[in-house]
C-alpha cells in the first residue's frame, strides 16, 4: 500500500502545479516504465488512474512492457477487462477466452476476483469465489468452536472476566447466530442472578419468608430492594457499567419500574438499553416519555422490521392510555393485517373494542 500511497501523493502534486491529465498520464507511465519492478500496489494505483481518465492506449503499453520485460509476478487480469469494459466496444469472444486464459494461468490473483463483470463469464473465478466462501465459512466455524472452547473453560475455571471477554467477542463476531444468542442469554441471566445475590445480601434486615405474604413488610421489603438497586448502581457505574443493563433487568423483573428507569439512564445507551427503558416506560404509566423515545429507536432502527412492529404495538397501547381509543386501535389492527398473533395484540384489541 506504501507505493500506492507515494503514487497518490505524486499524482496531486502533479496537478497543484496545474499540469494536464494528459501531461500526468505520459509522465507516470515513462517513469514507472523504467523501473525494474513494479509492486501490485503500484500497478493497482497506475491502472486506475489510466482508466479514470480514459488512457487505455498508454494502459496497454505499459501492460505490454511490464510482460515483456518480467516487471511484475501476476498480471492484472482484473484491471485489463474493466480496461476493455469500459472502452465500449463489445468484447469478442477471442477476448473472452484470452482472458480466461490468463487467469487459469494465475489462480486467486486478486485484480479478476475484485472485478465483478469478470464471474459473469469466467467458469475459473466462478469457482475461485465459492472455494474462498467455503474457505471463508470454515475457517469462520472454526473460529467459533475455538471460542466456545474458551468459553467454557472460563466458566469452569470461574474466570469471569476472560468468559466476559469472550462472550463480547463472539457477540461481535456472529451477532446473528442463534446459538451464540443464547450462550449470551445464560451469561446475562447469570449475571443477574449474581446482582440478585448482592441486592439481597444488602438488605439490613432479614424477612422471614412468612412476613413477606404481609402486605406492609412487602412494602418495606421491595423499599430496601429498590434503596439498593440504586446503591449497587452508583457502585457499577464506576466500576462495570457494562452490567448497568442486566441491574435494570432485575428492577424490571421486581416490578421495581422507577429504579429500572434510574438504572438505565446510568447505563451506556445500546438498543437494547432503549428498548428495555420503552418497556419500562410503559409499565411505569408514562406514555408521553414513551412514545417520545419510540420516535427516537424508529429514527435509529428505520431498517429492522422488529423494530417496526414492537414500536407500533407500545405506541398502540400509550395512545390508548392517553384516551386516543380509535388511533389505538388503528394501529393495533394494522399489526394483526401482517403478524396475526402478534405479543397481546389480539388480545388487547378485543378488550379496545369492548
């Protein structure tokens, strides 16, 4: 990349002295014509530059030296056919076979894999690209097998901030891989489970599970909860505000709504983060707050049909808890028209109408 890098810099400083393109064009090609090798980079940056500015007669002599004199280990197949392409003549089908000789010639040279024209004829780069995918998709599987290895290792050996590590990894990696979902799924229930642990070892005084069936010390119990939810908050945002979200997902759990809410206003913004606070918000009665960050995650998310749907099913519901009954209604139909059973729509629909 060091000699495409020099070529760019000579190329502008060429024309900030006001030089023609076709004064650059020659003077490039005489230089690099005498030169006893050419890197890939080179030829990648000269080949461009001649295309763009449409010299295809001085692309082919300098191809035709280059070959002649061995100044370069592969030839640009990939450049030499966009070259033609782009010369607007109809290729013929001697070109065609040329072309696929060379590159029989020169397996996996990168300038004929890059070009997409070039697998609309050629039956050896047709056959290089799904070698490199399946390449691609073993190396891939293997990767992930390694990495879940790791994992449990990790989770054996208790090293909780390796596993964390690792899970971060495979998240980023396989986002969409449904097995991968669900190992995250188990650490961040886990998680909870250890800052379960922790709101309940805060409590400073113990409740006997008979005296939490009373009304009164259910109160109180769920007044220490929400006191320390908000004490191990503080603690996180300092020292792990990653696990934040998983805090506020026991607060939900709790029907702890105002201290999920507080929670999550410390905890670093993600989707997940905002979706778990509309939720919130809609548990918590405050549908104008809600329907406000709904417009927000549509704004952010305009491509993901989840997020069309789940944003008109709270929007339905706030505006019915803002008395607009008929726009309620309206939208909870136009759910049902594409995903009949869809969360509780159905269900809320017929109470709506009733």
């Amino acid at each position: 990349m060091a000699g495409t890098n020099s070529l760019e810099i000579e190329i502008h400083n060429y024309f900030q002295e006001g030089t023609s393109t076709e004064y650059v064009s020659r003077e490039l090609v005489a230089k690099y014509e005498k030169m006893e090798v050419l890197s890939p980079s080179e030829i990648e940056g000269l080949s461009h530059f001649l295309i763009t500015c449409g010299r295809f007669d001085l692309l082919k002599k300098l191809y035709v030296k280059c070959v002649q004199r061995g100044k370069i280990g592969l030839f640009p197949t990939g450049f030499l056919i966009e070259a033609l392409v782009k010369q607007n003549k109809p290729l013929t089908d001697q070109a065609f076979e040329v072309c696929e000789e060379i590159i029989e010639k020169q397996p996996f040279e990168a300038t004929a894999l890059q070009q997409a024209f070039v697998k609309t004829f050629s039956v050896q780069v047709a056959k290089e690209h799904k070698e490199i995918q399946k390449n691609y998709t073993e190396d891939r599987l293997r990767q992930k097998t390694r990495l879940i290895e790791q994992l449990n290792h990790y989770r054996t050996a208790q090293l909780q901030e390796q596993e964390e590590n690792i899970i971060q990894q495979l998240t980023k990696l396989y986002p969409q891989d449904l097995e991968i979902g669900l190992l995250k799924q188990a650490h961040l229930e886990k998680k909870a489970d250890e800052i379960l642990a922790r709101v309940i070892s805060k409590r400073v005084i113990v409740k006997s599970k008979t005296s939490l069936d009373k009304s009164a010390n259910n109160e109180d119990f769920l007044k220490d909860m929400h006191a320390n939810i908000l004490k191990i908050a503080d603690d996180l945002k300092q020292n792990q505000p990653d696990q934040l979200y998983n805090l506020a997902i026991l607060a939900f759990q709790f029907e702890l709504y105002e201290a999920c809410l507080n929670v999550l206003e410390k905890a670093p913004e993600t989707s997940a983060r905002n979706w778990l606070r509309a939720e919130a918000l809609l548990e918590a009665g405050k549908y104008l707050e809600l329907l406000h960050i709904l417009e927000y995650l549509e704004s952010q998310e305009s491509h993901s049909t989840d997020t069309a749907f789940g944003a008109t099913y709270l929007k339905a519901i706030a505006y019915h808890g803002l008395g607009k009954k008929d726009l309620a209604i309206h939208l909870m139909e136009s759910i049902l028209q594409v995903v009949p059973f869809y969360r509780s729509a159905e269900a809320l629909l017929v109470e709506w109408k009733s």
